[in-house]
C-alpha cells in the first residue's frame, strides 16, 4: 500500500485519520460554517492519503457515556454518603484547562474527570481491537487527529496516552487551519470534490449523535451529558433535548437539573451545574467554590466561547464569526438522525463486543487515565 501524505507514514500500513471540525474547515476556502458537509472534508482527506476516515463525534459520544456514568456513580455514592468536601466533577476534555488546573489549585486536580478526551478515546479503542475491527496490528497503523485546538498536540504527547510498548494512542495531531494549508499545498480544492461519508470499525454508519456535535460548543459537553445521565436515570429522554440554559456565548452559565421526573422516577437529586470558558473564569469559579459554593458538575473550557473559537481554527476578522459557527454546530445537531451518545450504535458496539458496559474494569483501563496531566505537566 502506498501513501501520499507525508515519509512519517512510510512504514505503517493503514493510515486513519479523525475529524472534528467541520465549521471551521469551510472558512479554509471562503466559505461560511454551513456551506460544506462534513462529506467533502472526508473526501479532502481521503484525496491526502489517507485510507480511513473516522468521526470524532463517536468518541464523544463515547466520552460521554464514561464521563456520564462517573458523575450518576459519584452523586449515588454522596447521596449515601456525604463528603466532608462536596466538589463537583469537573470535565476533562480541555487540554488548556488541564494544563492549567494544577496550578491554580493542585487539590482540585483529584475531581476532575478521569476519563479521557474523545480522539484519545477513540485511538485507544482502535489501537487495542485493531485486529478485531480492522485486521490490521497497532504497531501498523499511524491514527491523525484534526482538532481545533493546537494544545492537543501536546495532550497525544503525553506519557499517560503512550502503551508500555510504545504505540500511542494517536501519533499525529493537526489543526482545522494545517488541514486546510495541507489541501491547497497538494492542489485539493475541496468544495469541488465528490463528498464522502465516514468510516466506521464495523458494518454501520460512521457519524457520530448530534449530542457528541455540541462538544465544540461552551456548554456543549453539559448538555450532551444531561440528556444521556436524565435518561440512563430516569429512563426517558428529556422533555426537550435543546437544553437552552447551557447554549450561548457567555463566558458563566449555571442551572439546575432535576434527574427525576414528575412522577418520581429516577433520582432524589437536582444537579446544580457550572458552565465557564475562558481560563480568568476557571480560576474564579475554581475560588467560588473553595468559598463553599455547591456545584455537582462544572464544565471548563480554556479559550473563550469553546473550541469553536480555538487556536488552531481559522482566524476571521467578522466579529459575528464565532456565533455563525455556534448556529451551525445547533444546526448540525438538530439535524443529526440521532441526537443523544447513547443512540450511537458505533458506541452500543464497542461496549457490546469489547467493554461491557460504561464504567467498566475494562473500559477504566482503556479510556481512563489518572489526571497527573492536570498538573501542568505539558504545554
């Protein structure tokens, strides 16, 4: 098999590749948001080189799924026994907050989230049952991530992300902006190719739920978290899916969210959550709550607006850039078949065939990690 992307790839023999961001990758080449499906960004890929392009959405609906289960696990285990420190459980998909929480108070580092970002997720899954899924051996296959966020590269980096053998979870990360500068060095003019869909590790459609969509988006991990936990608790979706409390381009959003419904299924508790981007507002919220402010779960992402607005996304001089994209990510999600990570039946497989179920021995092992890297160990 031969590559056409760069020497690196060399000596693997299948190259897969993860894409997440679809509403920067059209501004690339002049485009608003909307103005190119996610198909004509596989197919962009696929004319680099690469043999296998996969959904990152899957791995936050996955993300969400681990995540999830932690928090229900951990407000059953504080109903029965309350901690002399009520924290919250913070979210740990945002490598600039990781990098940072450590030093603005290394006691908070032991309530963040253990589970790991979603490309990480997904390369270990791929990495670990590549014979299974794909018939190829780990140490074969060279896995890219496309990310919006240039501290990502750091995060594949770290030790905690690297087998005792030395194969990586994933071995490459480039920008939405070095995705778009790749396609122009090679001549690939995107929005005139033939749009593609994604692969997927089995015989089913490779897109991930609109839910793993809003993790871009500040507010967007808590609302793909809110309608998985209301219904794994109550067993029912959410009267409403669109959980307006948490949209928006604010920098502070809190709301209460009862996991029980009216009639009383589900559990006792109404969580009390903190949405904040923008790292002046980690750290006050992170104060707040050393002050005795009760949240069960606070989301934090490093730059403002979320990763819809990060350092590797295209730069845009309209102030009305990062809103567009907002909408379009609302968009996507609404228009998505299936809306929620626990629909997702890439998902539904990795637990059925290899895992179990979410938090699992097995699955702690996979897509977990201790947070040393909370510690401001990478930059």
């Amino acid at each position: 098999m031969s590559f056409r992307m760069v020497a690196l790839l060399s000596h693997r023999d299948l190259s897969v590749f993860q894409t997440l961001y679809r509403v920067g990758f059209p501004e690339e080449f002049g485009l608003g948001p909307m103005e190119l499906t996610p198909g004509y960004m596989v197919a962009a890929l696929k004319e680099v080189g690469f043999d296998l392009v996969f959904d990152t959405n899957v791995a936050a609906d996955l993300t969400i799924m681990e995540e999830g289960t932690e928090l229900l696990t951990r407000v059953k285990s504080r109903l029965e026994n309350p901690p002399e420190k009520d924290y919250p459980l913070f979210t740990s998909c945002c490598p600039g907050w990781m990098n940072t929480i450590g030093k603005i108070d290394p006691e908070m580092v032991q309530e963040i989230s253990t589970s790991k970002s979603p490309h990480m997720m997904y390369g270990a899954m791929v990495k670990e049952y590549s014979q299974e899924m794909l018939g190829v051996k780990p140490e074969e296959i060279y896995f890219c991530s496309v990310m919006p966020c240039v501290r990502k590269r750091a995060e594949s980096d770290e030790p905690a992300f690297v087998r005792p053998d030395g194969v990586r979870d994933i071995d490459n990360v480039i920008t939405t902006k070095d995705l778009g500068t790749l396609c122009r060095l090679k001549g690939i003019d995107a929005p005139n190719l033939e749009p593609v869909t994604f692969d997927s590790p089995f015989q089913t459609d490779g897109a991930g739920s609109g839910a793993g969509q809003l993790f871009g988006a500040t507010g967007g991990v808590t609302e793909a978290a809110i309608r998985t936990c209301y219904f794994v608790a109550t067993g029912e979706n959410l009267p409403k899916l669109e959980f307006e409390p948490v949209r928006g381009l604010e920098g502070w959003k809190e709301c209460v969210v009862p996991l029980h419904t009216e009639d009383g299924k589900g559990l006792p508790v109404d969580l009390k959550i903190a949405v904040v981007n923008g790292l002046a507002n980690a750290k006050k919220i992170v104060a707040k709550i050393k002050e005795g402010e009760h949240y069960d779960f606070v989301e934090v992402m490093a730059c403002p607006a979320g990763c819809i607005n990060g350092g590797g996304q295209p730069q845009n001089k309209d102030k009305d850039a990062v809103q567009r994209r907002l909408d379009a990510m609302y968009n996507l999600d609404k228009n998505m078949p299936r809306r929620q990570s626990h629909e997702d039946p890439i998902v539904q497989e990795f637990y059925e065939r290899f895992l179990g179920e979410a938090g699992s021995h097995k699955a702690h092992d996979l897509l977990h990690v201790k947070p040393v890297y909370g510690r401001g160990e990478f930059e």
